[in-house]
C-alpha cells in the first residue's frame, strides 16, 4: 500500500469524523442546553420539610441534567414575602414559585380548591383526584389566564386542629373564640361564633402568652413542637378538618415553561411529582416522635367531639353552596372533587379502614 495516499486517506476520514462532531455538539446543547431558575418559596427555612422540598427538587433537576438545568430556592422574605410568591412568578420576577393556591383565595375562592379545603379529601384522596381525576387539568385550566402552570410539589397529610388555652367541649364553646385560624376554615368558623385572626407566625406565640389569642392552628406535630405553642396552650386539638390533605404546588412563569425543551418539561413534572410524594413519606416519618415530644412536653391531646364536627361540616356546605351560587369556576372544581369524595370514602372504608382500625387496637393494647 502507498503510504502516503494511506494517510492522506486517514486524514480525510478523520476530518469527517471531526466534521460529524461539531455538527453533532450544537445539536447535544440545543436539547440540554444550560437553564438557570429561581425559585421562590412561601416558607421559611426553619420549615425544613415544606422548604426542603424546593431545594431537593432543585437537586433532581440538576443531577439529571449534569448540572444543565438548576433551580435554586430563594426562602420566604428572600425575594418576595411568603405570600407573594405566585405573584411573583406570574410577573417572571421568578421562574418558579412554591407555594400553596389556598393563600389567594382573596382573589377568587376557586384557588383554595386546589390545595384544600375543609372535609374535601385526605392526603391520597387528593393526590389520586390530581393526577387521575382530572385535578391538575382543572387547576391549569383555571391558570391559563394567569400566566401561570402548576404541578403538584408536595403534602403535608391530615394536620392537627392546634392549640389551645381552654378545652372545646360543646359546639357554644367556640362562640368569641379567637382562634388564628384563615382561609376557608375562617369563613367557616365564623358561621359558629369564632372570631378568626391573621397573625404572621412570629407573632403567635406572644400573643397567645398574653391572651390576645385563645388558640392557634399551624401545621402538624414536627413544625409545631418547634414553636413551642404547648407551653401557653396545652390542649392540643385534632383533626385539623380544613386541611385534611393539602398540597403545595410548584407554580411556573408560563412564558419560561413553555420555552423549556420537551425534555426538561417532563423532568420537571417528573421531579414535581417525586417532590409531592417525598413531602408526605418525610412527615409520615418525623410526626410520630415529635407529638410523642410534644405529649412529653405537656400537651394535652384531645380530639374534636363528633357534634362540633357536625356543625362545621354542616357550616362548611351553607358556605359551599353560597359560593356555587355565584362562581361557576368554583362550582366545577368544587362538583369535581365531590363525585370524587363520594366514591373515594366508599372504597376506603372497606379494605384500608379496616386494616388501619384492627391494627391501631394491637397497638393500643401494647402488641405492636
């Protein structure tokens, strides 16, 4: 063989592989190319679980991408106050906001349908009305005018019903009440004589110290012991019927959401719906060991008594059909998620309900 068309041969060849090559990379880079997001959330650090639930979607974000698309997570008050955070993703102030929808019910009460409302559906209830039932199709619906599109980023499961500086025995017990306490479950109480009251979490525990409040809700077992409400206010109320599974979303800039590759688009979702599930597996886990805290530390639990149930569930549909009557986007969302409730509470009284029942007996009777 000729060395020298040998070469000259190669030579060629490996200038098209070159060739192929440069084609090929802008190609690569165009399908995962380099996307910088901010996130703001409407919880503070001190709230690892509903915070931590940004910064580890941002993490699934970037590992699956080799670092092409980040998403860091901006605490509330770091941007934008708490409950600002929707707005200001809508504006493009932020790409993303995580947040929940019930915070803007001012707006329109439609929004609270989406995170939760009182005697709606629990934690798993929700989540399948979400992603089966038509749920995120219905919010992104209503979002469409809003510059917005959301997907479910986490919750909490079923929360407690708070503290309190008396005991709640009869439903006349909550009349004067001033309970903090808003949204939907404020308009609900209402109807029963409670005065609700909008006060920013730092400022709860003094004023239930000095008796400007007589009870106060907040989330859960973990976030609660971390407050320190027991020691001002030692009974400790449950369920917390207003949020019997409410869900955060990851609000997104519909401009920069639809200016994403389809790729990132469904890692996103993807991550999303991971972050949803992880939020609720991560409370399941850390609420046990902090109400045995809390207990230790002197609550007093006591559950809600059937009659005063009774009459919020009661207080809740007069305010439902009220809001039917006169907002057909809530009338909907709202007849949505009722067909769902009904058949839903069918099925899970049979096999889970039963199963859940006969073993909180073993434990109850020191055999788990």
């Amino acid at each position: 063989m000729d060395r020298r068309s040998f070469f000259k041969k190669a030579g060629a060849a490996g200038a098209g592989v070159a060739a192929a090559s440069a084609l090929a990379a802008p190609a690569i880079a165009q399908s995962n190319p380099k996307i910088t997001w901010r996130c703001t959330s409407s919880f503070p650090k001190s709230l690892d679980t509903l915070f931590g639930a940004s910064v580890t979607m941002g993490k699934y974000l970037s590992e699956a991408t080799d670092g092409n698309f980040t998403m860091q997570s901006f605490a509330s008050g770091e941007i934008v106050p708490g409950l600002q955070a929707m707005d200001a993703a809508a504006a493009g102030t932020v790409e993303v906001a995580h947040t929940v929808a019930y915070y803007y019910l001012g707006k329109d009460p439609t929004w609270a349908l989406f995170a939760d409302v009182p005697f709606a559906l629990n934690a798993r209830g929700r989540m399948a009305w979400q992603y089966f039932g038509g749920g995120n199709e219905l919010f992104n619906e209503f979002l469409s005018d809003k510059k917005l599109v959301a997907y479910p980023g986490g919750n909490t499961g079923t929360q407690m019903g708070g503290f309190f500086r008396k005991e709640i025995n009869t439903v006349e017990d909550l009349k004067g009440l001033k309970f903090r306490v808003g949204g939907f479950a404020g308009k609900v109480l209402e109807r029963l004589g409670v005065v609700p009251q909008q006060i920013a979490g730092g400022d709860i525990y003094p004023a239930l110290e000095k008796g400007t409040l007589d009870a106060c809700e907040f989330v859960g077992p973990y976030d609660d012991e971390k407050l320190g409400f027991v020691k001002v206010a030692p009974y400790y109320y449950y369920p917390g019927w207003w949020e019997g599974g409410p869900t955060v979303h990851y609000m997104v800039n519909k401009e920069k959401w639809e200016s994403l590759p389809k790729s990132y688009q469904s890692l996103f979702q993807t991550a999303a719906r991971a972050s949803d599930c992880g939020m609720l597996q991560k409370y399941d886990w850390v609420n046990p060991p902090a109400l045995k805290k809390i207990v230790a530390e002197g609550a007093k639990l006591r559950p809600f008594s059937q009659p005063i149930l009774e009459a919020c569930f009661n207080a809740a549909n007069e305010t439902y059909a009220e809001m039917e009557a006169s907002n057909p986007q809530f009338k909907k969302v709202w007849e949505s998620i009722k067909a769902f409730r009904k058949d839903y509470y069918l099925w899970t009284q049979i096999a889970e309900y039963n199963f859940d029942t006969f073993m909180m007996i073993q434990q109850r009777a020191g055999k788990l």
